[in-house]
C-alpha cells in the first residue's frame, strides 16, 4: 500500500485540497440518495457520525497524498466507531455501511478524475489514483468491521455476565431478588418459564483448557462458578437429550423440572446425584438422570437414619460373620426383589442350587414370619438397599 501512494505525485494533495468540502458534500448526498437507511438528518448523533466519517476519509485521503509515510492509526478510530455504531443501532446493518463505502469511492473517483482531467494530469497519474480510491476505501471498510466485530464481541460477553447473573438471583433463596430477576431477565430478552430443570456439572479436565460450548439459546449457563450448572427451561429440555455431545469433557447431572421459584432444589439433587456417581454409588456415565436414582438418593439422603435402619431391621443377623452376612444379605435382596424359586435365584448368584436353599433355610429361622409378612418385608428390603448404597459410598 505504501508503494502505490509514494507512486502518486504529493502535488495532488495541493490540487485536491480546496475541493475537499465539495467533494464531501457530493458523497454525502448520493449516500443518502442511494441507502435509504442512512437518509437521516445531519443534526442526529447517527448523522453526525456519517457526515465527520465522510469529512475525515476525504481530508485523512488528500494528507496521504502529500505525505504517504505520516502515521494513520489516530485517524482510523472514527471509523471503527462506524462499525461500532452500528452494532447499537437496530436499523443499520453492517452490509449497509460497506455499501455506503463503494458509493462514496465511485463519487470521490468521478469528483478527483474531472479535476485532474481539467488540470491535465498525465493518464498513468489517473489510474494509479483510481488504484489508491478503491483501496483506500477497502481499507476504511475493513476499520469499520473490526469495529463491528469488536463490539459485538463486548456486547456478547456483557449478554452472559448479565444471563450468568440472572442464573445466580434465581438460584438466590431471598425473596427480595425476585423482583430483580424479572427486570433482568427482561433486559437479557429471557422469558421466564413456569418451570425448569437443572444440570449439575462436574469437569472432567481442567475448565479453562475446553472451549465454550454451543447450547440452546433458553439455556442459562454457569461453567465458571464453584458449582458448575445450566438452567433449561422446560419447554426447552430436548436440550438434556444432547448433553453428552453439546458438553465434552464435563460429566452431568439431570434434577427434576420444578418451578422456577424451586431452582435451588433441582439444583440440589442434581449435584447430590453428582456426588453419588464421584463416590461410586451410582453408575458414572455421562450423563445421570436423577429421576433414575431416586430410591438411592433417597435412601442416602440422611445417611445416620439409613444406618439406624439398617442396624434394627437387620438384627437378626449381627450374630453372623462378615463373610456369612454378606452372604445371606445378597441372596435376600433378590429373593425379595424376584420372589423366584431357588433354581432362578441361583443362576442369578452363580452358585448351586442347593446353596440357594439352605441360605433360605437359614433366613427363615433368622427372620421367622416377617419374611412373610408385606411391611416387614418391605422394611427389610429397603434396609438391604440402604446398607449397599452405604457400603458401596464408604459410609460403613
């Protein structure tokens, strides 16, 4: 680029110079000639803008003729606002100001030709300046969408602090953030859903070495907090049926859709689900839907109470061996959870069948008639539940 303006002779500038508001007049009313959207008045902020943009190109472009070397990066910022200012105004479209930039070459291109044309500036000079319209225009316009592009990227990032903020009032227990959470939601362009469901997250790497993921635009996301979650909105859950996929590298935990006012209690049993697959208890997989664990979580959700039943409803066999009471607990559990003959019970164990039914035998003298009896046989099954989701979390 430097090239092709130390080409062009400096006494151009001295010959363009007292056109300058001519030439700046011209563009300025084909523009709003051609570009509806920009036939706005010149007294507006919008107009004002326009106007010193086409001013300062023209007088930035006649300075560059006369010096080619001097520094340009002080007068490149009015036109980076131009994309800026488009980012905040819904009615301009970026497409809109580039078209604008062509206008405003061709205009300048016809003006600074008849001019040379009536001094008699050699052809060479004329083409070479046709050369230097055009991209010096490209260049005003590649200003203009890096600042398009660097406001878009500050008004994303103020959306999802604000939506990061409206995910933390709605997890808030106090009742005086409500009224807060609807103005904010408002501003953010969220509409407020009867009910939701939250995600509990854990990552499975370090967070700050993922990329951000793509998710559904209802989805309220925290990945930055000490607890990790994405708010769904209900209406919007075939979003938990994608999870896996939209969020490699962070394992999930699916609560139950409550009311909004309840978030707090999705997220609860979503992050003790969490805890649970962390521990063991339940299965780790990618993905763990609370609505599939809800006998385990609880039984585990007072582990002092599940250990207290255990201990009384399993009485009968303190006297036994570890070895003898695992045994016999084991092959209860899926007595009671089949009421299968021996031979099923068996091949369910991987053991004889004759195993089987002195185990039994045995149960039956420790037990007596409550094996028979419906509520003692529900006592004891869930005591058998809660003593292996115990013993498999460490709790005994």
């Amino acid at each position: 680029m430097t090239d092709l303006w130390s080409l062009l002779p400096t006494e151009l500038a001295a010959l363009f110079r007292p056109t300058v508001g001519d030439l700046a007049e011209e563009i300025l009313a084909e523009i709003q000639k051609r570009v509806p959207a920009l036939a706005r008045p010149a007294e507006g902020y919008f107009g004002r803008t326009i106007t010193a943009g086409i001013q300062q190109g023209v007088l930035q472009f006649v300075d560059r003729l006369a010096d080619p070397s001097a520094p340009q990066d002080d007068r490149a910022q009015v036109f980076r606002e131009l994309g800026l200012h488009e980012i905040i105004d819904d009615g301009t479209s970026l497409d809109v100001l580039q078209t604008a930039y062509r206008i405003g070459a061709r205009v300048a291109w016809r003006h600074l030709s008849r001019v040379c044309e009536e001094t008699g500036v050699p052809v060479d000079t004329l083409c070479l300046l046709a050369e230097a319209i055009f991209a010096y225009v490209d260049e005003l316009s590649a200003l203009s969408v890096e600042g398009h592009a660097s406001a878009q990227a500050r008004e994303a990032a103020a959306v999802e602090r604000r939506r990061r903020q409206l995910l933390e009032l709605i997890l808030s227990t106090s009742d005086s953030s409500r009224p807060a959470v609807a103005r904010l939601a408002e501003a953010v362009r969220w509409r407020l859903p009867a009910r939701v469901v939250l995600v509990a997250l854990d990552p499975l790497y370090d967070r700050y070495l993922m990329g951000p993921p793509t998710l559904h635009e209802a989805v309220l996301v925290d990945l930055e907090g000490n607890h990790p979650c994405l708010l769904v909105p209900e209406d919007a859950r075939q979003v938990l049926d994608t999870l896996e996929a939209d969020l490699p590298g962070w394992r999930a935990a699916v609560g139950p859709a409550v009311a909004l006012t309840e978030a707090t209690e999705s997220l609860h049993w979503a992050g003790r689900a969490l805890e649970l697959v962390r521990q063991g208890v339940l299965p780790d997989v990618p993905v763990t839907w609370f609505e599939h664990h809800m006998a385990v979580l609880w039984l585990l959700n007072d582990p002092f109470l599940a250990a207290e039943l255990a201990r009384s409803v399993l009485a009968p066999m303190s006297g036994l061996t570890s070895k003898q009471h695992q045994k016999l607990s084991e092959t209860l559990l899926i007595w009671l959870e089949t009421h299968g003959p021996a031979e099923e019970i068996a091949g369910l164990l991987g053991v004889h069948t004759q195993t089987v039914r002195y185990r039994l035998r045995q149960l039956e003298r420790l037990f007596g008639d409550r094996l028979a009896a419906p509520g003692s046989r529900f006592e004891i099954e869930v005591a058998l539940r809660a003593q292996r989701a115990m013993e498999i979390a460490g709790l005994v």
